[in-house]
C-alpha cells in the first residue's frame, strides 16, 4: 500500500490522484475496521476493542516517511501505519480482535494481546535474526502508557552506535546508522514520566528519533487541562529546541486533518533526524477520536455538544475527503464508489477472520462429540455424558474453553472406570491440551543449549590474588576486546570506570561508545538496553545498585520479560541487566527487594552469583544466549580478595544449577550471594557441635535447580533450611516453594522445613543495624541447632 513521498509538482496529475486516492482508500479501510470491530465487540464476537479511528491521515504522512530498516516503538492507536507500510491487513485487524492463535492468521502476538498491539517479525523459525535492512520493523506494543517511550530510545540509539563504532557486523541492521526510530504516544500519555526521561535523554544523546503526539485533547475522559501545563505539550517544551549555540529537539506542530501540511511535516522531519541524527518531536494536534477510547464506553458521557459537533466537522477523514474535491483530485461519485467497494472488503475480511478463527474449534468440537458418543455406549454414567454432549452440541460458537470444560466434567464423572472409550478420551484431551500449550503457554523463555555448560577456573602459577573487581574489570576487557557488538552503559560506568571499578580503564581503551556515562535515569537506561538489542547488538545495561531497579522494574516486567511471549518468538531483545546488592548496611541498597523481582519477571534470568569469579563465567554465558537477564553482583564482594583464573575466556557459570559448596550429612542449608559466606562460616562452627551441614549455593534463581539436586541433598540429611536476606515471604520462600511443590522434596524430611529471612522492614543504618535486621551467623546457629534440639533434646540442650 505504501507509495514514496511525492509532490504535484514532479509526477503527472494521475500519478498523483492514483497517490492520493491510494492514501484514501488505506484511511477509509481502517476507519471501516474500526467501526466495524466495535460492532463485534459490542455483539460478543469480540471480547475488547481499541482502536485507531481519528488519526488515521496523520498516520499516512509518517508511514511515507518510514523506510525499510526503520523502527517503529508506538501505541494502540496506530494500525492505519501499519496498514500503510503493508504489515497490517483486514483479515489481520480482526483476527486480533477475535484473538486467533493462529499466528499466520494473527502475526502480530497469535492472540496473545488484545487488538491494537503491532509488531513485525524479526526473526526466523529457528530464532535466528532476519535481514532487518529488508523490512519495515515495528517493536512489539505494550499497553502501559507511555511504556515505549524508554524503549524508543534504545532503538534510536543503535543507529547512533552503527554510525560511530568500527567492526559491527551491521548487514542485517544498520546501513551506517541511517535508521530513524519512530515513536509515536497520545497526548494524556506525555504526562507519564516515561515521556519526560525519554525525552530528556534523547535530548542529551542526539539520536535519531521522530516522536508523535496524537493530540486530540483527551485521556479517556480527562481533558488536557488536567493533563498538560497550558494544555499545551509543545508549547511547554520549548525550552527543548535547539538553536544556534545548542542541541536540543526540532519541534513542529501540525494539524492532524491537513494532508498536505503532514506529509511536509514528516518529509522534514526525516530528513532532519535521518542526516543529522536531532530527535524531533511532532505534535499532531486538532485531531478526534470518534468513537471515543475503547468499547468499554462512550464519549458522549464526557464531551458536550459543541465538541462533538467540532469533531464531526474536523474529523480528519473528512477534512481529507473534502481536499480531494475542493482540489477536483476527484468526483464525489467516484469516492463513493470507493467507499462502497471498501465497505464490502471490510465485511468479507470480517467473515473469512472468522472463519479461520473459528473453524478449527468446531472441528476439535466434532472430533470430541465423536468420542463422546462412543463413550456414552459404554458408561455406567451414560446420562450425564448424553448431556454434557448434548450441551456441547448445542453451542454453535464453541470457544477452546468450552471444549476442556467438557473433557473434563465428562473425566469427572467416569472417574471410577476404566475402559478403551476412556482411554481414547484422555488421549484426546492431552493432545487437545498439548495444542494449547503451544498455543498459550510457550515462549516464555528462549530455548538455549549451553545454559548449563560449565567451564571451572584454572589456575597456573602466576594466578594471584587480587580484589574481585580485578577479575570482573579483566572480564569485561576480554569481552569487549573479543565481542565488537557488546557494550555496557550506567551511571558512573565510564569515566571512573564503575562506583567499585569493575570497569576501570575501559572507556579510555574502548571508547565512550561502548563505555559510557549516563545520566540518572534508570528507566532509559533499561529502555536503552532493549531497543539496542532489538537491533541486533549486546547490551550490558547498568543499574546502580539493586533498589534502583525498582525505577526500571515496569519495563522489566511488562517490556522486557514479556517480549519472546507476547510475539509467540518472533522477537528478542537478550539484554543483560547488570547491578549489585546484597549485605549493604542501610535501608538503601541492601538487598530486600528479591521477592517482588521474581515474581514480575517470569521470562528474564535472575542470577545470584556468590563471588566475581562466578559473576564474570555469568557474564561469558549469558553472551552465548538470547534470554534477558537480571545480574545482581555482591555489593561487598568487590574488594574480597579471589585468586584470578588464567582461563577467564573460557569462564563459564552454569544457569540453573545449583553448587553445593560444603558436603554434609545433617541438614541441607540453602543461600546465595553474600549470605552464603555467612552461611559457609556457621557451617564450620556448627560442625564443632556435632552437626554436619551441607550448604548449597542456588547461584540461579530463575531458572531454579533445573537438575533437581537439592532434593538429592535432602534425601540425604532429611532437614531444610533456607535463608536468605529477603523480607519473610520473599525469596525464601519461593525456594521453599520450589524445592517442596517442584521437587517433592517433602517425602525425605525427619524434620519441618524452615526458612530465615532479615526482619519485614529494610535493614537499619550501620553494622548493629544490619546485625539487628538480616540474619546474622548467631541466628543461623540457633536456627539450626534448634531443629536438632526437637530432634534430640539430650544431645542438643536448649540454648536458651
């Protein structure tokens, strides 16, 4: 559908009414899908519906302007772009509307997001990545607002790194750093603050960006002026233009509804963020949404009369419509000719959606009834299987849900038999819930082969010892010096080489490209890392210390984890996060935010390593895989002396496997990170006393003990305990969860199993503070000599 940006002036006139009435057609297609799909929602063929009616010219101009190899980071108003740049169809409109799981029939998740949610796909069936140069990318949406703003970022940025670093291999991804990052946000969302960190940091960094507003003066009902200073969001950030003497943002402002005036507005805008890599910001105003957010209501309840009427005239599908004739581009009679044959294409792609949605159900329905009725021949509960096939039956529209339901009631009620119609049941209600496994539950992880590969140390004799950033530091130099496409970037990481100068020297020996200082910004500096390595390079994103995550934990969450699943594989993003926590003295950085973390980043790694000889084979590993991951270094580690490997290239520290670190016979005690040390010393003093501890370092939170070994530990000292500096409830016990449900490691145990965790609130200042509030070796001692005290109150006398 796409065509190149071209004036009156240079074609002939029916090159351009051909132009025109292509862009035509494209924005009356999408208002018909729009108003169509609301229609199936409010019916119950749809379940949700948010759509991109009002915007649709303004959309036109910008798809104009976008070339292959560009990026797209935007919102759930934008499906006339992506109707524009051919990776949008009708069929596929309302396919997400429907949530087809079909990811041929829905590309852009297999029904995973609701409608409005767009991606591209940016890599092969074996995950390895497509020519990027030879399509128009978008990244995968989220809803959050605002949440694509920090990843917009990363994507420009990578031109920026294409453009200025020697030795990429930039074939599939960059043609000279010559990509623009396009995003695009509604005006409600600019209050986020997303919005203003991006665009402050794009600002500082000059990066190819060309941000959109959709302005048309609401958020859901709020209007502007509980928004916006001024209600204005252009007119506020003046003070970001650039001029003469500074660097800043190109700012226009353009009328949604004025065809002409947008596509001059996106033509400049390229130009100037394609050459000279200035972000430039678009504001969009004056435009409408005619049917208000979403189908979870009506505008009418909040806009008057006079809005409504203004919106009707400004509308911009009319305004468009309107130029065409004052401009004789076109007769109204061939417009509507074209309206009419759109309306028919709109309806028939609505029908054969549905079609390819539904059928494949009613099928597996048929199948199913088939079963069913063999079964009912030969059941003592033949009445209550004729009529949950009777039910079945009757529903003409089945969902997959209904299909289980049945299997499964019909299962529940035959649970005393046995027979071949039983079995054949069974078979089918696991291939039927294989299928929808596939279809709902995988991807959440990038399959890896390695993970588990493990290279130890080696030691010759000039291995000394040294602090532990010095193996760190030593690391990241073979890195950098082996892997032209990593980087690493944070506060403090460049020109002193890192708070604890485990980067020391790097900058200087590779550049403030690849080591480089930012600014205090951890929410960018995740966005930063994704859309880098959206793009095909290896970002280390550095985060402070472990609460700072806390600032970039919603991209976390909701982007980064969730990306390989919400595009059923067809997108990756294999960042690493590095930070580091753990047994600092405060309330302020000292560890107590695990739980909270593991519970919102199922997809992404957490690794725990207990030194920075294991901290640097994570490092080496994870840049042999795609998987996003969380790396928290012990904060107190970095000036512990460890003796230096010889073989730090071939480094490798397993993911997913647990190292147990002392043998025992008595009790299997469970840590990680700078307690273990603790651990490992109340080990030995309780040795003294006739217990024999095994103690197990978890190394790998997610994923967890992928061998099963601390079960085996278990069913050797039948005893549990796991500690941890979490707050109760955190990290303990989902180890204890997993060890327990997981690995049944319940059958083995003499004794209940128990965890120790730091006290509910964060540690208090200074060493008695972090004594009083985290588990010290005294009360693992008591801990453990507690159980055995229950088990043999003679041997082992209360301590008091």
């Amino acid at each position: 559908m796409q065509s190149e940006t071209k004036t009156k002036d240079s074609i002939s006139f029916e090159d351009f009414k051909t132009e025109v009435l292509a862009d035509y057609k494209i924005a009356v297609t999408s208002r018909e899908c729009s108003l169509l799909g609301r229609r199936e929602v409010l019916t119950g063929k749809a379940k949700f519906g948010i759509f991109g009616d009002g915007k649709e010219v303004p959309q036109l101009a910008m798809a104009k302007a976008f070339k292959n190899g560009d990026f797209r980071s935007g919102y759930y108003r934008d499906q006339t772009f992506m109707m524009a740049i051919n990776q949008f169809s009708i069929e596929q409109f309302f396919s997400g509307l429907y949530a087809d799981s079909n990811l041929e029939n829905e590309p852009m998740s297999g029904g995973r997001q609701m409608g409005g949610h767009f991606t591209t796909h940016s890599l092969n069936e074996d995950g390895s990545w497509k020519n990027l140069m030879e399509q128009k990318n978008s990244s995968a949406d989220i809803s959050p607002t605002a949440s694509q703003m920090p990843r917009l970022l990363g994507l420009a940025q990578a031109s920026k790194i294409y453009r200025n670093v020697e030795g990429l291999s930039a074939e599939n991804f960059s043609e000279n750093g010559n990509e623009i990052a396009w995003g695009t946000i509604g005006n409600a969302s600019t209050s986020e603050g997303h919005f203003w960190e991006t665009l402050n940091a794009a600002g500082v960094m000059q990066v190819p960006m060309v941000l959109s507003v959709w302005d048309d003066e609401y958020g859901i009902s709020v209007h502007a002026r509980h928004q916006t200073t001024k209600e204005n969001i252009s007119e506020i950030i003046k003070g970001f233009q650039r001029d003469e003497e500074n660097k800043g943002y190109e700012i226009i402002v353009v009328n949604g509804w004025d065809y002409v005036a947008l596509i001059e507005a996106y033509e400049k805008a390229e130009k100037i963020a394609r050459k000279e890599h200035c972000p430039v910001l678009i504001h969009v105003v004056e435009l409408t949404q005619p049917q208000g957010h979403s189908t979870s209501g009506s505008h009418e309840r909040y806009k008057n009369e006079q809005r409504l009427s203004w919106e009707r005239e400004y509308d911009c599908n009319v305004k468009f419509r309107e130029w065409i004739l004052e401009n004789n581009i076109s007769t109204d009679e061939e417009l509507q000719s074209i309206e009419k044959e759109i309306k028919r294409e709109v309806r028939e792609g609505k029908k054969v959606a549905w079609n390819k949605y539904a059928e494949p159900t009613k099928a597996k329905q048929k199948e199913l009834l088939a079963v069913l009725s063999k079964l009912a021949k030969n059941t003592e509960e033949k009445e209550t299987v004729i009529n949950l096939a009777k039910d079945l039956n009757s529903n003409k529209e089945p969902l997959k849900k209904d299909l289980a339901v049945a299997a499964r009631k019909t299962l529940r009620a035959i649970r005393r038999e046995n027979s071949e119609e039983k079995s054949q049941l069974l078979n089918w209600l696991k291939d039927f819930n294989k299928d929808m496994a596939d279809d709902y539950n995988s991807h959440l992880y990038i399959k890896s082969n390695g993970i588990q590969s493990e290279v130890l140390p080696e030691y010759d004799e000039g291995s000394t010892e040294v602090d532990g950033r010095i193996i760190l530091r030593d690391n990241f130099d073979q890195i950098f010096g082996n892997i032209p496409e990593t980087l690493i970037f944070g506060e403090d990481a460049g020109e002193i080489g890192d708070v604890n100068q485990g980067l020391e020297g790097l900058q200087k020996k590779y550049g403030k490209q690849r080591v480089a200082d930012v600014g205090i910004r951890e929410a960018t500096i995740l966005g930063q890392g994704i859309g880098m390595a959206m793009r095909g390079l290896r970002p280390i994103a550095e985060i402070q210390y472990l609460d700072y995550v806390m600032y970039a934990l919603q991209g976390m969450s909701d982007d980064l984890a969730t990306l390989q699943y919400r595009t059923k594989g067809k997108q990756k993003a294999p960042l690493i996060i590095r930070t580091r926590g753990h047994r600092l003295e405060g309330i302020w950085h000292s560890g107590s935010q695990m739980g909270g973390i593991l519970n919102l980043v199922r997809g992404m790694y957490v690794l725990v390593p207990r030194n920075m000889t294991k901290a640097a084979g994570f490092y080496n590993t994870l840049l042999e895989q795609d998987t996003p991951a969380l790396l928290v270094e012990c904060l107190n580690g970095y000036r512990l002396k460890e003796k230096r490997p010889s073989n730090l290239p071939e480094l490798r520290t397993p993911i997913g496997k647990v190292e147990t670190v002392r043998e025992g016979t008595d009790i299997t005690l469970i840590s990680y990170g700078s307690t273990l040390r603790i651990v490992c010393q109340t080990a030995e003093e309780l040795s003294e006393y006739g217990i024999n501890s095994e103690v197990i370092d978890v190394q790998s939170l997610l994923p967890f003990d992928l061998d099963h070994d601390i079960v085996k530990s278990v069913e050797k000292t039948n005893r549990l305990l796991v500690i941890d500096e979490d707050v109760p409830g955190g990290a303990s016990a989902f180890i204890l969860d997993k060890v327990l449900n997981e690995q049944n490691a319940w059958r083995y145990l003499d004794s209940k199993p128990q965890t120790l965790t730091a006290k509910e609130h964060r540690p208090a200042y200074g060493t008695d503070g972090d004594y009083f509030s985290k588990p010290s070796a005294e009360d693992i001692f008591e801990k453990v000599y507690a159980i055995f005290n229950e088990v043999n109150p003679e041997e082992y006398p209360a301590i008091r």
